[in-house]
C-alpha cells in the first residue's frame, strides 16, 4: 500500500449525495443501475452507472445517502456519461455493497 500526503486526500472531493432516481441500465454488459444523485446546490444533479444489483434494487436505492467522488472527469459508459463514482466495499463474493451515511447532513458534505 502506498502512502498518500494529507493533501492528497484532500484533493478528493468524497461528498453525501441522495439517490433520486434508480433505473436498470440495459444496454450495459454486466448488470448495472443508472442513478440520478443529488449533491445540494453547490454540485447539483450527476449521473452514475454502478454494478450494485446483487445488494439493490432500484426501488430499495431511492431516497439513499451515498458517499461518491465528485471531482473525477466525467466517463462515457456505453450510451450514458458518468458524472460521478459511488462507493462501495466488495463483499465476499466481490459484489459491491455501498458506502452509506447513517443519519441526515446536508446534501453536498464533503467527507472529512
């Protein structure tokens, strides 16, 4: 493992975000979800596309508060650009499980 400077970490931009909207992502080649995430008024809307339908349905996803990195350039995924990466840790089955907040901060949080 290598290790990073305090002010590499700080240069990522891990913010609360709430899930909108949650749909399956049909032309994607391994089974995915398109998400709609709200960052607050600084950062506005962003898409995703995650690879979570083991763990989710789309239903079970909205209204959610998820950790994602907004400041990495956007992502061409099939017909969708990605706006945003949603995190998560691998089960032990490598299925992704996400990376929550457990009670309610401001949309828009950034992770410190």
């Amino acid at each position: 493992m290598e290790t990073i400077t305090w002010n590499d970490f700080e240069k990522v931009e891990l913010r609360v975000g709430k899930i909108l909207s949650a749909e399956v992502f049909k032309e994607a080649r391994k089974p995915a979800y398109v998400m709609h995430i709200d960052f607050g008024e600084e950062i506005g809307l962003r898409k995703s596309s995650a690879q979570i339908t083991k763990h989710y349905t789309p239903e079970e996803l909205v209204g959610r508060l998820i950790m994602a990195v907004v400041n990495f350039p956007k992502k061409q995924i099939g017909p969708i650009m990605s706006e945003c990466l949603v995190t998560g840790f691998a089960d032990r089955d490598g299925e992704i499980v996400l990376c929550g907040v457990d009670k309610d901060v401001p949309l828009g949080a950034k992770l410190c």
